[in-house]
C-alpha cells in the first residue's frame, strides 16, 4: 500500500492534494449500491475505485463530471479498487483535501473518460 502525501494515481484516477474544496462542489451521498462507501469513479465493469463513508467525504464538480473531490477527516482512509483480480494497489490519504481527475483521451466524437 502507498501512502499519497502530494500526488497519486489509481488506474486512471490521478489524485493531489489541495488547500481546500472549492465552495462550488456538492457533497456526494453513498448509493444503494455501495453502502457505507462512496464510489469515487465507475467502471463500466463494476470495479469501482472506493473510501470508506465514514472517513471521509466525496464532493462532486457540477460543471465538470470528471473531477472530484474527497475531505479525509480521519486519521486516513484507504482508495481501494474493488475488483478481485489484476487490480490497482490500494492508496492511502492522509487526513486533508484531495482532487481527483479521471482521464480523458480525444477520439473523433470529441473528448471521453479513458476506460480502465
């Protein structure tokens, strides 16, 4: 496990820390589909890149689907990958703020979220 101080990645998560959240990011809830858990990025393949709800919480960008945010409150909280083979080492963050970007890549039909 690694431990993310300034600047991380998980698959195509790149993750670094910041001052503070933005005042225009909206907190983001836990799904039925993950209880406990906030999913920080999907995968159409249902391996999705997670924290534990009760350490930290994942703010959402409303004009930009592909960049996000997580508010680590507790001592640390593990990014884990939830996929049971060929999967990307859990990440550590410390107590603090942190940016997540998803990948993009251009094709003809314009700019896309990277698959993982």
């Amino acid at each position: 496990m690694k431990t993310v101080n300034d600047c991380g990645a998980q698959g195509d998560v790149l993750i670094r820390r910041i001052g503070k959240i933005p005042k225009s990011a909206v907190e983001a809830f836990e799904t039925k589909e993950s209880p406990g858990r906030h999913i920080i990025a999907h995968s159409e393949t249902g391996h999705h890149h997670v924290v534990d709800s009760t350490k930290a919480k994942f703010y959402v960008d409303p004009a930009d689907t592909m960049v996000g945010y997580i508010s680590v409150f507790d001592k640390h909280v593990d990014l884990e990958h939830l996929r049971d083979y060929d999967k990307h080492e859990t990440l550590r963050l410390p107590t603090g703020d942190y940016e997540l970007r998803r990948q993009r890549e251009w094709s003809p039909e314009g700019w896309r979220q990277v698959a993982d």
